[in-house]
C-alpha cells in the first residue's frame, strides 16, 4: 500500500491509500478519486515529504498547530460508502462548529481559563501543540482533535 496527500481545486488536502501509484493514475482516470469534503474530481497529488524515521535514542516533538485528519477506506466498502460517510461527518462537524467559538492559537490558555472559572463557560476550538495539549489533558481538561481540517473563520473565499 502506499499513502498519497491529494488537494482538489478549493485546496482541500487528504490522505488516500492506494496498492501502488498506477493504482491511483486508473482510479483518477475513471473518476473514482474524490475529495472528501467537497466531492470535486479534480484531485492532483500534493507536495508529500518523506517519513523518515528518528534514531531510535531521540524523542521527537511535532511543532504543528495545525488540525490534521487522514481516513482509508475499508477494503469492503465501496468509495461511494465511504465517500458518504465522509461527507456527512464533515457536515457534522461543520454544524458543530457553528455552536462553538474559534480561539485560534489561544486555545490552550481559553481552555485552561474556563476550566478554571477565570472565563465564561463556552465551547470553543482552535488550535493547539502537542506540549499544549498534552499538558491539558494532564491537568485533567477535557478536550479532542477535530476529525477534519479547519480553516479559520474569515477565511474562506
């Protein structure tokens, strides 16, 4: 198996596991190669870097704040199943965060201030390194990854 990253045209990137690159070329071709998140088929592969391990004597940290999400499909299921199930969790999400307030990169210090009664209470999403969250969480603050990639509001064409 191999993993490519594709973008469609509204720059939406995902992760897509295919048995070799003339695999994903046949996919595409016959049209069976779709974004997730808007169904567009007009997908290209994105620029990948390479996973290169660490030493196994060195702890590496990963200094992205970005949300990240990444899906195979079943081996069973069909890509209109998958690409179903896909889409009606974006929309899920989506819905949610209608209900909720972006905070951006001041989502750890937010999170931190509700929970200790220094802010209302609220929901809110953002973004967040992996020390922020993993102290979090430590401090017994409830909080998960967004499934799907998020743009920040106001930044949509």
């Amino acid at each position: 198996m191999i993993v490519f990253d594709l973008r469609c045209p509204e720059s939406h990137v995902f992760e897509a596991w295919f048995g070799s690159t003339e695999d994903y070329e046949d996919q595409r071709a016959r049209g069976l190669v779709q974004c997730p998140l808007c169904g567009s088929g007009e997908v290209e592969k994105a620029v990948m870097a390479p996973h290169v391990g660490p030493k196994g004597n060195q702890i590496v940290e990963v200094p992205s704040r970005q949300p990240v999400a990444s899906a195979a499909p079943n081996a069973s299921m069909t890509p209109e199943a998958f690409k179903a199930i896909l889409h009606a969790a974006a929309q899920a999400q989506a819905k949610m965060l209608e209900q909720m307030e972006y905070v951006g990169d001041r989502f750890a210090r937010e999170a931190r201030d509700i929970h200790l009664g220094e802010s209302d209470e609220r929901p809110i999403y953002g973004q967040a390194s992996p020390a922020e969250v993993k102290s979090l969480i430590d401090d017994g603050i409830e909080v998960a990854p967004l499934p799907f990639p998020v743009r920040p509001p106001g930044m949509d064409n």
